[in-house]
C-alpha cells in the first residue's frame, strides 16, 4: 500500500489504523508497533526498532557517496517545507 492515508487522533491519543492495512500486516489487537520520530516525519513500523543498526548502515551508505546523513535529512526538511507552502514543483 503506497497511497497517502489520513488518519485522526482520536481522545487520549488513539489512532486506529485503515482496516486495509490491519489485513494486509496481518497487524492484531495487542500488537506493538514501533514509531520513530524523524524531525516530524513519523515512521510507524510493524517491526521491532533496529534504529541502530540502520542508521548505521544508512550512515556508511551515504558516507560511500560524500553524502552525510545531516545533509539528506536538511534537504527532506526543505522539500517537506515546499511541499507544506504548496510549492508546485514539489509532487
């Protein structure tokens, strides 16, 4: 499932997730779901956290390409900042 989804935050901070994607992660009540906090951006993942160990690698990836990952997460704020002021270019 690629497609934007919208959710609300209901009282005391429930969130309930679309059926469609309940089913499909074969997710179940009871099931912990870990959720990282990427300046904003909020990844919510069925998996235990590895946070660690890729950002390690993804740290060694960029390193690989004169990249750091300061720099992608400075460009992603730029882009998100575009994105929120209805820039057009921005898809």
């Amino acid at each position: 499932m690629t497609f934007p989804m919208t959710i609300q935050v209901a009282q005391r901070g429930v969130v309930v997730l679309p059926k469609a994607l309940r089913q499909a992660y074969k997710l179940q009540p009871g099931d912990r779901l870990t959720l990282l906090d990427l300046g904003g951006v909020f990844v919510l993942s069925p998996q235990s956290s590895q946070v660690d160990a890729l950002a390690e690698r993804i740290s060694g990836a960029l390193a690989e390409e004169g990249q750091t990952l300061e720099g992608m997460l400075s460009v992603l704020r730029e882009e998100r900042e575009r994105y929120a002021a209805g820039d057009p270019s921005v898809s």
